[in-house]
C-alpha cells in the first residue's frame, strides 16, 4: 500500500475532522476526535486492509501518520 | 491449536447472579473528564455494571447461582461427580475455593474438586473441561462455577479497567446425554504477551510490599498500584480482531459447519466495538450475536454464562450456538455447542 492511500484510510476512521488535516507529518494523537474508538478503528483498518497487528506500543511509539505506515508496512 | 469433539454431552443448566449494586458510567465524574467517559460508553457500551461490596466474594455470587440452579433442578448435589470453580479472585490463596464450595453446596464428599485461574477464556476452557470429566465412566454430571469480583483489584482511576469491569458469578450443569449431539471446541493460548493483561504484583515474582501497594501515575494519567490490574487495551483489541476470527474458521471447517448454520453468537463480553469488529470480519450475522456489556461491563469469564442468562428471550430450543472468549495471555477459544433442553435462570441479584 502507498502512503497516499494509507492516509486516505486513515482520515476515513475519523467523523469530525476536516480531510486536509491529514497528511504524512499529522500528530494524529493530538487531533481533538483521537480517543479510544478512532485508535480502535485504526488498528481494526491496519489489520483488514494491510494483514498487520499493530500493538499498543506501536501507537504510543508513532507521533506522526507516515511512523504509523511504516510501522504498518515493515 | 487444540481442537476436540464431544459426542453426548451438554449444558443443561445455566444461573448467574450479580451484585445488586449498580455503577453507571456517566456519573463517574470525580474520577474521569466527562468528554471520556462519553468516548468510553461509545465504544465499549458499558452503561452501567454490578460491583460487589466489602465482604461479597466471587465464591459468595457462585454459591446464590448454584443453589438457584438446584433449586430448579432434576439434579441433586449428590449427583454431582466434579467441580470446577474458575477465577482470579478466588476466597484465599490457599486452600482452593472449590474445595470450600463443596461443603457450603454440600456436594458429596468424593466429588472431584479443583480451581482454575483463567480470565475471560475461562468459560470456554471450563467447558471444555467440564465436557471432558462428564465424559468419562463415572461422572455423570459436572457443576462449572465461573466467578469474579474483580473490582477489588482494580483501580477507580484507571481510565479503562475502571469503567469497564464488573462483577458477577455463574453456575453452569453439565451432564451426559445422547440428545446433546456433537461438540466442538478450540483452545489456544500464546504467552508472549502475557504482560499486555496482568497483576504485576502480589503474586510470588513480584510479592506484596508497601512500594507494590503505593500508587503510581502512568503517561497516559492512569493511576494505580501495583497490585490492581492493568490492560493495554489497544493490544488486547488488536490481537483479538486478528485472531478470533481465524479461530472461528477453523473450528467450523474442523466442525464442518457453515457460519450460516448458526442460531445465535454469544461472544464474551469484551468490548462492544471488538466483539462488532470479530463478528463483521467472521461474516456473521450481527444480528444473531447477544449482548449484555451494557448492564454488566466485562464480568471475564463470567460474561457469556451471563449472557445466556439475561438474553434467555432470545435463545430457543436446539439452537446451534457458537461460543468465544479471549483473554489475559492471551488465551483463547471457541466453542459450538446444542442447545437443547437447557433451563436457564433469570439474573438474580444478591
């Protein structure tokens, strides 16, 4: 999967928050609608479409959307 | 992976009872923003849960169900050829607690008696147990006791153990008969993880101690000591959406049964957005699946007997059901089971 895509399906976890907030450099753990459901969500997106578990670590250890793709992508 | 088959036994009882003590949620304010416990409700679904009080046990919740389930029995306690009671919140650390619930049911005295700590697998693995001691010559009829209190480990001010686990006690009757029909069960387990669900302290790696018993500030603000219970529940989640559903196809191509084929789907209680997520990537029928993590949070392995019974309007006479439960190890299972002629109890409370 390419990072352009990986973003798209990350921002469609999210009602709230406008589209153009989201690019590689995003700090998605300081969007106002990242809580429990939309980190859920996330990995629940990660595991279907790319077959990858992600752990809690790995969320903690990702500031930014493209550390969380290459997370997902390793 | 184990996968076993039983031919001739089953459920033929199912009682739970809880504590009558009701916590809701959204008003858990001193300790959590209300901005969380809004995202919280929303993707668990915990509305509310039972907590125990002071000087109720897990053994206490057991022995209400037990004696409400013989109450409606054909079964008498001499009847009974084993017990097994499972729970991380037993009486004391020694003896076992099932060894106490024998006298207090007045179980016969060469009843087979033992305790297993499991967490939220525990009802699936003490099926599987109680199907394999009913299926021997010479025990006819097995009593299940699945128990927890696990308040009294837990933090009020951790922001996802807190608000999540409840309390509750079952009693379940497994007894021999050809009517039951073919079982199927999966048990797993993987250790790597087990740090990802535990009670760090308290046990003998790490004993008691004043520095186990102080509390602490974790990075994400929870606040706890040593000797409560903490989950990474993005782990547990994550491991959970990646696994169960393969659990479940193997079972079915072991069983050679379709997903269609079932009547109902009664998954434990984790999590509402984890069992939606399991059942969706299962292509299950939502619509069959039980729930009850609204009025009970997570009970453990307490919360698929609970299920049963506080969703009994919705069960029918040989049903086909399929069963799951996932935790602390992690450790995991399903099972397919009849439903036939099984009584179910109403909730009580105690």
């Amino acid at each position: 999967m390419e990072l352009k895509e990986f973003i798209q399906l990350f921002a469609e976890q999210f009602d709230d928050t406008a589209v153009e907030l989201f690019t590689s450099k995003t700090e998605f753990k300081k969007l106002d609608e990242w809580d429990s459901l939309t980190a859920l969500s996330v990995i629940a997106m990660i595991d279907e479409e790319m077959e990858k578990r992600i752990t809690g670590a790995d969320i903690r250890n990702s500031n930014t959307i493209e550390d969380l793709f290459n997370v997902a992508n390793s | 992976m184990a996968l076993v088959k039983f031919s001739g036994i089953g459920i033929k009882s199912v009682s739970a009872t809880v504590p009558k003590n009701i916590v809701e949620t959204s008003k858990l304010l001193d300790y959590h923003s209300e901005k969380h416990l809004t995202s919280f409700i929303e993707t668990t679904g915990v509305k509310e849960r039972r907590i125990a009080d002071k000087d109720m046990c897990s053994s206490d919740l057991c022995y209400d169900a037990a004696i409400n389930l013989f109450n409606e029995s054909d079964i008498k306690t001499e009847e009974v050829g084993a017990l097994i009671f499972i729970s991380q919140t037993p009486d004391y650390r020694v003896p076992g607690t099932s060894i106490i619930m024998q006298d207090r049911l007045k179980l016969s005295k060469s009843t087979l008696a033992f305790d297993v700590n499991m967490t939220c697998s525990g009802y699936i693995y003490g099926l599987f147990l109680a199907y394999s001691l009913a299926n021997l010559h010479g025990v006819d009829n097995v009593l299940l006791l699945v128990g927890e209190t696990l308040s009294k480990i837990t933090s009020k001010r951790d922001k996802s153990t807190g608000l999540l686990l409840g309390d509750g006690g079952s009693a379940t009757l497994i007894s021999k008969g050809d009517k039951y029909g073919d079982s199927f069960f999966s048990l797993n387990t993987d250790g790597s993880s087990y740090e990802s669900v535990i009670v760090p302290s308290g046990g003998f790696r790490n004993m008691s101690s004043e520095e186990s018993l102080a509390d602490k500030q974790d990075e994400e603000g929870n606040i706890r000591n040593d000797e409560q219970i903490r989950m990474d529940g993005m782990d547990v989640f994550s491991f959970a959406v990646s696994k169960i559903p393969k659990d479940i196809k193997r079972l079915l191509d072991f069983a050679g049964k379709d997903i269609n084929d079932f009547d109902r789907f009664v998954f434990h209680q984790a999590n509402k957005y984890m069992m939606k997520v399991i059942g969706k990537k299962a292509k299950l029928d939502a619509s069959k699946m039980l729930f009850s993590i609204e009025k009970y949070g997570n009970t453990s392995g307490v919360s698929i007997p609970l299920t049963i019974a506080d969703q009994k309007a919705h069960l029918q006479n040989n049903d086909l059901l399929l069963l799951n439960g996932i935790g602390a190890g992690f450790s995991w299972g399903s099972a397919i089971l009849n439903f036939v002629d099984c009584t179910v109890l109403n909730v009580n409370e105690l």
